[in-house]
C-alpha cells in the first residue's frame, strides 16, 4: 500500500466510524495520532475545525463513572483506550462542575451539569 492510500484509509476511517484517532491509529498499527491530526487537517471535511473531539464525549463520561466508584485511572483508561493523563483530567473537570465541551448545551451526569 502507497503512503497516499495510507492516508486516505486512515482519514476515511477516521470519518465513517466513531473512533478517536488513537483508536484508528492502534486499529490500523499506523501512523502515529500526531501524523493522523495532520492529515485529517488537510482534509477538506475537517475544514479547520474538528468534526468530532479527539475523545467522542461519552468516551469521557465512560471513563468518569467507574473512577468514581473506586476504579483506578489507570485501570479507566486502559479498558477505554485513553491516556491516564486524560482520565485524570476529565476526573478532575468532573470534580469542579463539568466537563466543557463547548458553551452552548448542557447535559446532567449524576449531579453535576456537564457542558456539550
């Protein structure tokens, strides 16, 4: 396979399916999720803005829910595919009221509004 229908694979699944770019990045075993953000920035249906957080908000949600009811981060994100740094950060942003995603919607996870 050309480095063009590399990029093109890796763009179009990044496009079609719900997966983050680190999960098309382990899916497909290249390029690296730096090298994929370049290359979905290129693409016109990306367009200078993202079409979809790098981590799809119920990723987050999934991941605050059992490290609140005592799992380890590392565990979360393991089981999720994320960083444990993200984990801990959107444990965090959970813990001060939210996770901002934008201004615009709001949405209740257990107690607290979460931004969307």
């Amino acid at each position: 396979m050309s480095g063009l229908e590399e990029r093109e694979r890796a763009v179009e699944l990044y496009f079609t399916t719900p997966m983050t770019t680190a999960q098309v990045v382990e899916h497909l075993g290249y390029p690296t999720r730096q090298c994929l953000e370049r290359w979905l920035a290129m693409d016109s249906r990306y367009a200078g803005h993202m079409a979809k957080p790098i981590i799809p908000l119920e990723t987050r949600r999934r991941a605050v829910g059992p490290v609140l009811g005592g799992m380890q981060q590392k565990q979360a994100a393991k089981q999720l595919g994320a960083g444990v740094g993200a984990v801990h950060g959107w444990v965090r942003a959970y813990r001060k009221g939210g996770m901002c995603i934008s201004s615009s919607r709001c949405f209740v996870f257990s107690h607290v509004f979460f931004r969307v």
